[in-house]
C-alpha cells in the first residue's frame, strides 16, 4: 500500500477526510522523511491549511518554525561566505538546497540541511579555501591518504568547518566525482551559471540545478532523506515547466549536451511513477530514449520503488533495508571504476577495523 | 565615506531600566549600555561614523575624551553580530 | 509488549515497552489521572517512545537498554538498570528538540497564590531539590524539568511529572518530608544516584490551570552559606533565561519578545542558600 505521506503530498485534498489516527501515522512518517515542514507549506499552496486538526497542526507548526529558523541563519551564513570570497572578485555558485533559497524556489520551503555547497572553477579551488581558512573555516585532520582521495577522485574539497559557528561548507569544482563515468564537463556547467539579484550570489542554470539534483539522488546513494529528494525534483520540475513553456526541451537537450540523459530519465520515471509529476505526453516519449535496458530497469524499479518512500518503520517491507544498502553500494559502483573502488574499500575497511578492536 | 544603518531585523526593548538588542539574523542577544543604545537609535536612518560622533559628544560630554576608541570598537563589534550594516555610499555627481 | 498512553501537560504519549521495571515506575510514580486508554485518547499522540532491549543477545549478556523515537535512535544504549531513567531523559530530548510553539526554559516551575516561581539554573544549582522543597510546603507543582511558556499568553503550562533528585538531595528531601512517595533509586547513572518523587494530589488535580509568572529566582545551593536574596538586572535575567532555554535560539524574535515580557512583568533574584526551611520562609515573603 502506498505510505500515507506519498497519498498526501500526491492528492492534499484527502486530508479532509482523515482521523486523528491517520495524522499520527502522517505526521510520524513526514517526520522521519524531513518532510514535516513542507508538508505544511504543501497543504498551505492548496489552501487547505484550516482542514489541519490542532494536535497535527501544533506539529507542523513547529517544523515550519524550526525551517524559518533555519533560513535566518542560512542568511546569516551566505552573508558570511560572500565576505570572506568576496575579494577574490570571481563568481561563487551556490548549489542545491542554498541555491533554491537564494531563488525564492518553491522547493526551498521547509528545507532543513547541513552543509552550504558552492562551486567554482577547478583553478580557483586553492585560493578559495585559502580565503575561507583565513575568515575561520578549517578542515578536519584527515591522512595522507584520505586528502589524496578527496583531491584526486572526488568532486570537492574535503569539507571545511566554522571554528566559531560551527557550520559547514562543501567547495566543489563538480557535481559527480571526477572518477564517476557521467561526470560532466564543469566548465559547460560554469558557461550557463547565472547572476541572482539578490545576495549577491551565483546559481547553475534551472536545467542543470535540477540535472544536479537528480544525479545527486540516483547516484550518491544517501537514500535517508530520499523521498525529501525526489519531493524536491517534483516540484523544480513543475515549477520550472509553469515559467518556461519551453522548459522540458531545454532540459532534454541538456542532458544530452552534459552526458546526464540516465540522471534526468530517472529523475522524470519516478517522480511520475511515485509522486504523479506532470510530465507531457510529447516529452515522455522523448525521455523513454534515456532508459537503461529493460533488466536493469526492472531491478533499479524494484529497489528504489522501495527505498524512495518515507524512512519510517511503518513503511519499511523485508525488503526495504536490503534496497537502500544495496543501492548504496551502487553508488560506489558509480563512483569509481572497480579498480579504484576495490583497494579503496579494502583500505577503509582494514582501516574501521582497526580503530574498533 | 561607508554609511551605517540600522539592520532591520533587531529589536529593541527596555526592560528594568536597561536595553536589550536582538538579531534575528544572526540568533545574538546583547545588553546594550547608554551609548550603544543611542548608537542603534541614531542608525534608524544611515549615517556615517563621523557623524555619529559629533552626536554623542553632545549628549555624553563628561566622556568625550573616550568616545572616539569606544565608538570605533563599537560599530566593529555590533557589525561583526550583524546589528548593523556597512553600505558603501553611492556618490551620485 | 505493554502500551501505556500518557497525558502530561500539553503531549500525549505512547509508551511502548516490555520491560517490568519501566512499567512498574511509571505506574508507582504518574497519577492515574494521568493515563489514557484507547477509548479516551483520541487517536493522536506527540510522541512514540519505546524502552526495550536493544538486541536479543543484550537480554542475557551484560543487558542494556534502548530508547526508541519513534523507531529512531537519538542514544547509545545504556545498562538494563538504567530503563526507567532512560525513558524519564529520552521524553525530556523528545519536548527540548521537537517542540517549538512553547518557549521551554531549563528549569523548576511552582506556584502559589495563583502566581508561578521559576528556578532555574545549571545543572546542581540545587532547583530541584529547593523545587521538591516548596511543593511538600503548600507550593503547587507545575513542572520540575522545563518551564513551558504560552507565547500568545506568556504564562506557564504545568507538566506534572516526577521530580528528579539526585544524590545528596534523597535523603535530604526524605528527612525533610518523611511522606513523600520516593521511586526505586538508580545507581551510577550519568547524573549520579537519582530518584524520582511522585507529585502531590494538589499539583495532578490543578494540572490544567496555567499560572501568570511573578518571580524568577537563580537558585546556588552552597554548603554552609548564610542565606542571600540579591535583587537580579532584569536584562542579565533575560540573558540566563535565553542561556537556559532549550529553544529560544529556534524561536527567534518570537522568543525574544516572549522573554522580555515574561521577565518584565516578574521580580527577578539570585538566591544563594544553604538551608531548605530558611529559603522556604524567606520566598514565602517575596514581593506581590
């Protein structure tokens, strides 16, 4: 049966008819799938807010507060980052859940995370961390060999902490590891990068913010917040396809342009097939070139129809830890080429070891 | 010249004789003393700091000697918590 | 697996847990006011704990506890001894990280004459022990652990639950009030030796009457001190109110001005004590 959450965020109006034992059930599994505030805003855009009975809604409100809190100090945080960068006098783009806040994005409603990630030019990597060093952001020690994994394999910089404020950044040169086959050219990426009004900042192009975002979810394997994830590319989509008619063939040529056909055919398959996206017919035809074959797309079905629903026991199957795990380690897969990936495993599993006995 | 101002996001309260200041940006609460509370009063339209001075030396004559160090350490301090905000002035010829 | 539904202050609760002694204090120590059944509860609960084992070889060797919210983790487990306290602290996590339409501030709430004290105070200023004090001395109990503040009215919401005392603090409320009903003693938790004090008859029956606040008072418990009432600046008690609160940083200007208001219309003081019946006397004088 489809997890209460999903039928909410897909039909909203149904809250009108359900009991106080279905909003414990709603409001537990939007809870564990970070989705609590945004359900709230959901059902506020469909003006249904006053069909909220008050134990649910003493809850949402909550989450939303907390959310509102959260964006004081994203604020605080961008204006923070733009004055350490701001004498290297080039642009720095925001990525993911900063960008849709800095775009006023619908997707950015109620959207609680951890770490700010920007991105620049490969070259400017150094001085950029520099600045950030000199304005009280230091990495964590790490050896010799995990700074050479993160320099040589990975898409950023190892993650820098706030000495005072404690909060975090990721400075990328891309949005998929260097070693990752879909990895895309990143000065294609920085070529359509946009200048925001506000803040002062920089943000990809709205094809590639929701191209990142969808090889972010089908290839990094965090599938915790999972359907959060997917919640976010439904409502980019929709909300990029309302302002630009001819939004669905910018982002199809794209894809092909960048190398990300699989992410966005992913992105488009379950948002349909989980949360109903509106997707127009003439496109779906088009995307269906993007599959993978037939086999690889029934077993991909099978698990991330099962890890992309609430992370919540209730809707947990005997299958549903075995679909996240395994998923997990195709993203591993993904990330580098099995000659890499083995001597990497093996290392940081020697390594787990011996630090536990 | 930089013009100060007040960031819009504080707020001001007396309490028990005393001033309190909140910034939501930033989440800080601080005690304000006598000078500093005429400071957030005087930056509800931008001035810059020079200006700022020769206020307070009108009404806090018996410390003008001070005031200059005090004022200067200050602006940085409440800038620094985000109470206030440093625009650089647009010259318009 | 037992369920036992809870009603304190404001939450609803459901228990889940299949050990006897966590069942067993909390019936000794919850009013029977204070439970629900599925007929009287409405279907909804704030939060869904679990106490339990945390794997089936932990029940025989070394055994140990889990708390569950909800399904999730927030702790490490901790030893089977420790289940009641375990449940007492996880609820107390649940309130201070889930619930932001209450200011909650670290600290003792009673009341008297219609009108709330807040003590609070770090962690062995001496709050709980001055708070079990008071309320086996005509004060009413409204919450041990966390004042919970009504933003639209900025008056207190009882939460009657337990005291928790701790160390030294036992026998001294023991001798102090031979009647009390004490819980089971907990040896070697993180906090020391703790037990827990059911709350009087008064406080469970008045537990739907919210009180106005009128004095906050900074209580330190020093060994052999003379007793000192010092008027405390109202802006230095909104900052350690702020210091002590769990969700004023999330709150905001909502905090902010909640605060300000509830200390503006209190008389705010430091108190250094050494003897309960003196501090007794002397806060049945404060100003009205």
């Amino acid at each position: 049966m489809t997890p209460i959450l999903i039928q909410v965020l897909t039909q909203p109006k149904q809250i009108q008819h359900l009991s106080l034992k279905d909003w414990d059930l709603l409001i537990r599994q939007a809870r564990h799938a970070n989705l609590l505030a945004r359900l709230g805003y959901v059902l506020e855009n469909n003006g249904l807010s006053c069909d909220i009975p008050i134990a649910p809604l003493r809850h949402i409100q909550s989450a939303q507060t907390y959310a509102q809190q959260f964006e004081n100090t994203l604020k605080w945080e961008i204006k923070c980052i733009a004055k350490a960068l701001n004498n290297l006098n080039i642009p720095i783009i925001y990525l993911k859940g900063t960008a849709y806040f800095i775009l006023g994005s619908i997707a950015a409603q109620g959207r609680v995370f951890s770490d700010i990630d920007i991105l620049v030019n490969k070259d400017q990597l150094e001085q950029v961390e520099a600045a950030l060093r000199r304005a009280g952001w230091a990495q964590h020690e790490m050896d010799a060999y995990d700074q050479k994994y993160y320099r040589q394999w990975m898409h950023e910089s190892p993650p820098m902490q706030h000495v005072v404020r404690g909060t975090s950044i990721d400075v990328h040169h891309n949005i998929l590891p260097t070693t990752n086959e879909a990895c895309p050219d990143a000065a294609k990426l920085l070529a359509q990068a946009e200048k925001t009004p506000s803040l002062d900042g920089w943000v990809l192009s709205t094809s590639d913010r929701i191209l990142h975002s969808a090889c972010h979810l089908f290839h990094e394997g965090e599938l915790d917040n999972g359907l959060r994830d997917l919640s976010d590319l439904d409502l980019l989509l929709q909300e990029a396809a309302k302002k630009d008619p001819a939004f669905w063939q910018t982002i199809l040529a794209r894809a092909n342009d960048l190398g990300l056909q699989r992410s966005l055919y992913y992105a488009m398959h379950y948002c349909g097939l989980i949360l109903k996206t509106p997707i127009p017919q003439g496109i779906h035809k088009q995307y269906l070139a993007f599959a993978p074959n037939r086999f690889v797309l029934a077993a991909l079905d099978i698990l991330f129809l099962k890890a992309l629903i609430p992370n919540h026991h209730t809707c947990d199957g005997y299958l549903t830890k075995f679909a996240r795990w395994f998923l997990f380690v195709r993203s591993h897969w993904l990330k580098m080429p099995i000659h890499l990936l083995l001597p990497h495993l093996i290392r940081k599993g020697l390594k787990n070891f011996t630090t536990e006995s | 010249m930089a013009l100060l101002s007040l960031n819009e996001q504080v707020l001001i309260k007396e309490i028990g004789g005393g001033f309190l200041a909140f910034c939501s940006q930033s989440g800080e609460t601080i005690v304000l003393n006598p000078i500093t509370y005429k400071i957030l009063k005087l930056l509800n339209k931008p001035l810059d700091s020079s200006t700022i001075l020769a206020i307070l030396h009108t009404e806090f004559e018996d410390q003008t000697e001070q005031l200059s160090v005090f004022l200067d350490s200050a602006i940085n301090e409440l800038i620094g918590r985000g109470f206030i905000i440093k625009e650089v002035a647009i010259i318009v010829k | 697996m037992e369920r036992i539904l809870l009603n304190v202050g404001p939450f609803s609760i459901n228990l889940e847990t299949p050990l006897k002694p966590v069942i067993e204090s909390v019936k000794m120590l919850y009013a029977e006011q204070f439970f629900l059944t599925d007929s009287t509860a409405n279907g909804f609960f704030d939060f869904h704990i679990k106490i339990d084992n945390p794997s089936q070889l932990r029940r025989w060797y070394k055994p140990q506890v889990q708390f569950y919210f909800d399904g999730k983790l927030p702790f490490k487990p901790l030893p089977f001894s420790q289940a009641y306290p375990f449940f007492e602290w996880g609820l107390n996590w649940c309130i201070a990280t889930q619930v932001f339409n209450y200011l909650l501030i670290h600290s003792a709430v009673v009341e008297r004459n219609g009108f709330a004290l807040i003590l609070s105070g770090q962690p062995g200023a001496g709050k709980s022990t001055l708070c079990a004090a008071l309320v086996n001395r005509g004060w009413r109990l409204l919450s041990d652990e966390m004042a919970v503040v009504d933003l639209q009215t900025n008056w207190l919401i009882p939460i009657v639950r337990p005291v928790s005392l701790k160390n030294e603090s036992i026998q001294i409320i023991k001798n102090f009030a031979p009647d009390v009903v004490l819980g089971e003693s907990f040896y070697d938790t993180a906090k020391g030796t703790v037990s827990h004090m059911k709350p009087g008859m008064d406080s469970v029956l008045k537990a739907k009457q919210n009180s106005p606040c009128k004095w906050i008072i900074l209580p330190r418990f020093v060994k052999g001190a003379d007793i000192v009432l010092k008027e405390l600046p109202k802006t230095e008690a909104v900052l350690k109110l702020a210091e002590n609160s769990f969700n004023y940083a999330i709150l905001s200007s909502q905090g902010f001005l909640s605060l300000c208001e509830l200390v503006d219309a209190s008389y705010c003081y430091e108190l250094e004590y050494s003897n309960l019946d003196e501090a007794i006397a002397l806060l049945a004088d404060l100003p009205v």
